[in-house]
C-alpha cells in the first residue's frame, strides 16, 4: 500500500458511511431558473398549469358534428333528419355543437343536414375543455427530477420557469507544491487536477461548486480558508494533506475549525481520508492522489449527497471472467480499477496496476470491489464490476 499513513485506528469504510449520513442532514437551498434549462435538476416545490389544455371542447375524431340533443329517440324505424357540420379531428368544435359521429353512423344529406338512426351522448368522440390541464392545476410534484419530456410539457403548459434544489460544493487544493491549471509545473510542482475532476463529477448532478484559491500547508491558512468556504457552502472537499506527513495539515486544520469525526478508514486507495463538522457543515479531507481521490469520493461522499437529494445516476455494472487472481487484503475494502473487453462471446476483466500519476485512471473501465470479508477471486471467477465510463 503506497499511501502514507500510519495511524491505526481505522475504522470500516462502512462505519464511516454510517457516521457521515447521521452526522450531517438535508440542506436545502433553491433557485429559480428557466424551464428549457432544467433538464435533471430536483424541482423544489410543485408545479402549476399556466393554461387550460386544451382551451375549449376539440373534435376527437374526423366526422359530422351534432347537437346530442336531436339524437334523442332516433332509431332505425324512426331515423331523424338534424342539424350537422363536418369537422375534422383536433379543431374546434361549432358552438352549440357537443358531439361527433363517425361517417358510417350518419348519412349525410347535405353540408348543414344530416339523418341519425340512433342517439348519442353530449360529448361523444369530443376532446372535453381542460381534460389534460385546467389553469391553476399541480402537474408536477415537488422532488421530480426533469427530463426533456417533463420540459416539453412544461413549455406546453406555459410554465417559464421552475424553483429547482440547489446544492453548493467548496473544493480547496493545499499544498505548496500545487499549482493552478494555467501554469505549466516545475520540477517537485503538480497541477490542481482534483478540482477540476471532482466540479465535473458534480456539474453532472447539477451541483454547483466552488472552487477557492490553492492554499499553502499553512494550518492556520488552511483552518481559515475551510471556515470561509463553511459559510458559503453546504459541504467542503479538502484535497491533499490527510496523512501522517510532516507537512500534512488538513486534518489539524478541520479541528481548529470545528470537530473531527473520523480520520483513517480501512480502505485502499483513501485510507487517510478524513471527516469533519464545520459550522455544521460537512468537511472532507480528500487524499491528494487522483485514484484515491476518486474513490473516496465515490464511496464516502455520494452516499450523503444521495441521502439529500442529489439526482446521481443510478450504478451501472457489468460481469465478466477475471483473468488473473486477486488478493484481499487485511479487512480492508480493497478497489481495483480494471479494464474489460469483449471477446469470443464473453467478458474478460483485467486488472490495472495502481501507479504513480494519472495513467491507471485512463485505462480503467471500471472499478472491482472487495468488501472486507472477501476471500479474493481467482482467475476465471465471475465478478461484478462498476463502471466508470
């Protein structure tokens, strides 16, 4: 294991899901926004019809217009000889008219007469006024996550805008060595990938993020910088110094700023992964590796913003051979990242080699789990997988 940490009271990855989802609860923050720019957001409060659909009674099918009225008591030995007008389906009906015949119901004698052998009820083959809204009506429930059908609707109905749920992210990057994107690194310097990774992961849940100015392994600067981000913020992802290194000091700085909840979990990669409480916000320390960035991510965070509301995707998995063993590790939960590939009627997942930098990552399709309690797989065993792209 490559991270830097020695401590050894690690708690299950499990234990620490647990103490992040009753440690920390919905925040609710909203905002209104144009209705053709809400695909996948949560709305946050009911939606009304702004028109009555349709506006007035409609044709529901190409024929002869009738008063339901005169049909009384028509028949086939008393067939009746009534007012009439040809209408075509969708359009609007005659005034007064409230019913349509098909042509083989009716014989029709001329544009304005017609003969009936038998009666019809008011509002036979009629769209009736407001039968798919009515103005005023809820059309959509609170908490509904919006897809390009709910938008097109929505338009129909004349709704402009909707008050959707809103959730905002600080994302600090600490280090002396790290430096912005723009810049190019010198020798012993690295880009601030994290961020840009993790605000992409989160735009695709409609997360807003803000990402705050790198900060040095100061830990009265980094204590600052987490309080700051703390007030503005729902929950705040520190990157870089979790561990036990001489120059690691996110872990003190959570505690200057507020409580710590946790720090070390028995999982790998992310095992210095740490958690606090802020102003009563939730305060991550993220490791500075990508991978294991990733990972924590995935599995420490997601559950909380899933337990708010955040519309994150549903996992989606795939199974196929494992084409060498592997091991399980000292109760830890252990993630490989694999590759997999289609061949002769079967899947075939290889397992990646965990590296320095951002290779692995690349090749990777997915993620193999194994939970503490796993004996390992062997080659030619049938895992599942979750995929990454």
């Amino acid at each position: 294991m490559s991270e830097i940490f020695r401590s050894t009271n690690l708690i299950s990855m499990k234990e620490a899901q647990k103490s992040i989802l009753s440690s920390f609860h919905q925040v609710l923050r909203t905002k209104i926004i144009p209705v053709k720019e809400a695909r996948g957001y949560i709305l946050a409060e009911p939606v009304l019809s702004q028109r009555t659909i349709p506006p007035l009674p409609l044709a529901g099918i190409d024929g002869t217009a009738v008063h339901s009225k005169q049909t009384k008591r028509a028949s086939k030995e008393h067939p009746r000889e009534i007012e009439c007008v040809k209408v075509n389906i969708g359009l609007p009906m005659p005034e007064g008219y409230d019913a349509v015949l098909q042509d083989e119901e009716t014989e029709v004698l001329n544009q304005e007469q017609c003969i009936v052998v038998s009666p019809v009820p008011s509002h036979y083959n009629v769209i009736k006024k407001g039968s798919d809204t009515v103005k005023g009506q809820v059309i959509i429930q609170k908490d509904h996550c919006l897809i390009p059908y709910d938008i097109a609707t929505l338009s129909h109905f004349g709704v402009k805008t909707v008050k959707v749920k809103q959730w905002k992210i600080g994302l600090i990057a600490t280090g002396d060595e790290i430096i912005p994107l723009k810049k190019d690194p010198l020798p012993g310097q690295i880009t601030d990938t994290n961020t840009l990774m993790i605000s992409e992961y989160l735009k695709e849940y409609k997360a807003n993020t803000e990402l705050y100015p790198i900060t040095p392994d100061d830990p009265d600067l980094i204590s600052r910088q987490i309080t700051a981000a703390c007030e503005n913020c729902d929950m705040v992802l520190v990157f870089g110094g979790s561990s036990d290194g001489t120059r690691d000091y996110t872990v003190d700085a959570i505690k200057k700023s507020g409580t710590m909840i946790f720090h070390g979990v028995a999982m790998y990669p992310g095992t210095s992964v740490s958690c606090g409480s802020v102003l009563e916000k939730p305060v991550f320390g993220i490791p500075g590796q990508a991978i294991a960035s990733l990972i924590t991510f995935f599995n420490l965070v997601f559950p909380l913003l899933k337990s708010w509301g955040v519309p994150i995707r549903a996992k989606k998995h795939i199974i196929g051979e494992i084409t060498e063993d592997i091991l399980p590790y000292n109760q830890f939960d252990m993630f490989h990242l694999v590759s997999a590939r289609y061949a002769d009627g079967k899947i075939r997942i290889f397992p990646l080699e965990l590296n320095f930098g951002h290779m692995t990552g690349m090749a990777a399709d997915g993620i193999l789990h194994l939970p503490p309690w796993s004996n390992g797989y062997r080659k030619g065993e049938r895992v599942q997988v979750l995929l990454i792209r």
